[in-house]
C-alpha cells in the first residue's frame, strides 16, 4: 500500500542536499544563459535604438569590435594565419586580446539579456526580422556550444535524475537491470538460434540460386539461338519486302499515270459545270433577292397590322379592366342587397310558420270547443235516461 502511494504521488519527493539544490539552480541559470548567446548575432542592429541606454552601447560597440577583430585574426583563409594560429607576434597578441575583450562582453550582454526583458525582446524581434544568411554569422561555434549544452544538460539531468531518485527505487531499477540483462541473455540465445538456421536457409538459398543460374544460362542459349533464327527470317522478310516495294512501285507508276489522266478530264468537266451553274447561281441570286424584298415587305405589312392590332388589344384590355372594376362594384352592392334579402326571406318565413302554428293552434281550439258543445249536447239529451248509453262522437 505504501508503495503504490509512492508512485501515485510523485510530487512528494524533495532534494535533501541544500548543496545540490545550489548546483542544479546553477545549471538551469547556465542553460537560460546558453539559449540567449545566439540572440547576440542580431545585437548590432539594435545598437541605435532608443531603449539602448549608453553603457549598453558602449558594450555593444566593444562587442561587434571584439568580434570582427576574431574573426579578421582567427579567419584560417588569411595570409599570416598558421596552423597554431598567427605567426606575426603583434597579431597574435591583438588576437588574445580581442578574445579576453570578447568573453567579457558576451558576459555582459548575457547579463544584460536576463536582467532587461524589454532588450532580449528587442532582440527576438531583430532576430525574426533577420536574413537566415546574414543570422549565419555568429561569433559562437554553433557546434560547439550545442555540445556544451548538451554536456551540461546530461548533468543537470543525471544529478536530478539522482537527487530525487530514492534507495528503493534504486533497487528496483537494479532489478529491472538484471530482469534485463537476463531477458537480453535469453534473446541472446534466440539470436544464435536463428542466425544458425539463417545460415542453413542462406546455404539453401545459394544451391536454389545455383541451380537457376544454370537454367538461366540455357534459357539465354535458347534466347540467342531464336534471336539468330529471327535475324535470318529478318533478313529474308526485308528481301521479299524490298521486291514487293519495287513491284508496287512500278504499280503505283502507272496507275499515277492513269490517274493524272482521270484528273485532266475531271477538271474539264469541273470547269464545263462551273459555267453552266454559274449561270444558274446568277438567276437564283436575282430571285433571292426578289423573294428577300417581298419578304421585308410582308414584314413590314406584318408590323403595321400588328401595331394597329396591339392598340386595339390595349383598348380592348383598358375596357375589359374598366368593365371588371365595374362588376366588381355591382357585385360588392349585389353581395350587400343578397345579404339584406336573406334577412328580409329570413323574417317573412318567421312570420309565415308563426302565422301557420296560429292558425294550426286556432283550428284545434276550433275542433275542442266543438267536441266540449257536442259533448255538452250529448249530455243534456242523456240526462232524463241515467241508465243510456254513452256513444262516442268523433271529432
């Protein structure tokens, strides 16, 4: 349990050396300090700008000098350049100079670079802005400051890697290390037994390939008897070729003459029709343009008719558009008198069906007061018999 919330929580781990706590902060400053050398090879284009105070550049000025004087001296190309370096004493010495002078400036602009934020970001953006050509030309070896910062990262690396790393876990990776070197033995052994069969499957390979080359080599002495046998067939269908050619050029020669003959004679019929359709395309001419001026007339026969037609369908449109607006009207009032004499219909047959069940009602009491008068008769005619009996009178 307990090593499970080891590995869960990770962040727990702490370096207990206030010594290598020191050095690993020592080298992360030479890391950020190693990333901002190569911005130095854009600082001369920011000298001139306004938040360039004047000891900064003072330093940039002894920088760019230090610069070209190393690479004036140091340049193997130039004429007193040995192989151990200058041969003339003076320049030898300029050299060491301007070497001392340009280790303590870059250590300056460095310093400027980590203090002052606004001139590394002026240097970021005078690098984008930078030609990659002219940005080639560095005072520092890009190879050799990559190794460095490659060393001192494996450094950094290794003395974290064995500040947070515990007992335990060094125990565990030696075991890992041995599970490896076991697993790696192993394979090992794998190895050798695969390369031996590798080496009987090359063995059989060679044998199948010899016998190949030998069935290549008769299918090329095959290849190169039918080649022989199509070159003479070649050349005996080239002979029969070139007798076939000249027989049909003899050919050709007098069916040319026969045919220019044919041409002479199809060109004096060509010539005959031309003259005579000549004529004929003159008169059909002189009737196109007949039948075209009938033509143009008929059109503008057509126009005119169809102008007069198109003021009367306008008229005729302009009296149709009259006569609907007047219908509409007519129905709009027919709509209101319908509704008034459905309304007056309505009333009248109210009154009707009223008047109707009066006279139905006054025809019953009618019918009862005769009925009460017959049966009040009837009753008075009965009165001097109590024992008669009573007849029914119908209504």
């Amino acid at each position: 349990m307990e090593a499970a919330l080891e590995q869960l929580r990770p962040a727990q781990k702490r370096l207990i050396d206030a010594n290598a706590e020191r050095a690993l902060a020592i080298l992360d400053r030479l890391l950020a300090r190693m990333e901002m050398v190569p911005l130095l090879a854009a600082v001369g284009q920011v000298r001139d700008s306004h938040l360039v105070d004047s000891d900064l550049r003072l330093t940039i000025d002894e920088f760019v000098e230090a610069q070209n004087t190393v690479a004036r001296l140091g340049n193997p190309a130039n004429e007193h350049q040995g192989s151990n370096g200058p041969t003339n004493p003076a320049d030898r010495t300029a050299l060491f100079v301007a070497e001392q002078d340009l280790r303590r400036t870059t250590r300056l602009l460095v310093r400027q670079l980590d203090q002052n934020q606004n001139f590394k970001a002026l240097l970021l953006a005078a690098q984008n802005n930078t030609n990659p050509e002219s940005a080639s030309s560095t005072t520092v070896n890009a190879v050799d400051l990559d190794r460095v910062a490659n060393t001192v990262t494996s450094l950094h690396d290794m003395l974290e890697t064995r500040l947070l790393t515990t007992t335990e876990e060094m125990s565990r990776h030696k075991e890992l290390v041995q599970q490896l070197a076991t697993r790696e033995a192993v394979h090992a052994k794998e190895i050798d037994g695969l390369e031996q069969e590798l080496a009987a499957l090359q063995v059989t390979r060679d044998a199948e390939c010899q016998e190949r080359q030998v069935l290549v080599d008769q299918l090329e002495a095959r290849l190169e008897t039918m080649t022989q046998h199509a070159t003479e067939q070649n050349k005996q269908l080239l002979r029969t070729t070139k007798k076939r050619q000249l027989e049909i050029d003899s050919e050709l020669t007098s069916s040319s003459e026969a045919i220019a003959k044919q041409i002479a004679q199809v060109q004096a019929d060509l010539a005959t029709l031309r003259r005579n359709n000549k004529e004929i395309e003159t008169k059909l001419r002189q009737r196109k343009r007949r039948i075209e001026a009938q033509v143009e007339d008929i059109i503008f026969q057509y126009d005119q008719d169809m102008g007069h037609k198109q003021l009367d369908l306008d008229q005729l449109n302009t009296q149709h558009n009259a006569e609907l607006e007047q219908m509409k009207a007519l129905q709009a009032k027919f709509d209101e008198l319908e509704v008034e004499y459905n309304i007056i219909m309505a009333d009248r047959k109210r009154e009707r069906e009223a008047k109707q069940k009066a006279e139905e009602e006054m025809q019953k009491m009618v019918r009862a007061a005769l009925l009460v008068q017959a049966m009040w008769r009837a009753y008075k005619a009965r009165k001097p018999t109590p024992h008669a009996t009573v007849v029914a009178i119908p209504c």
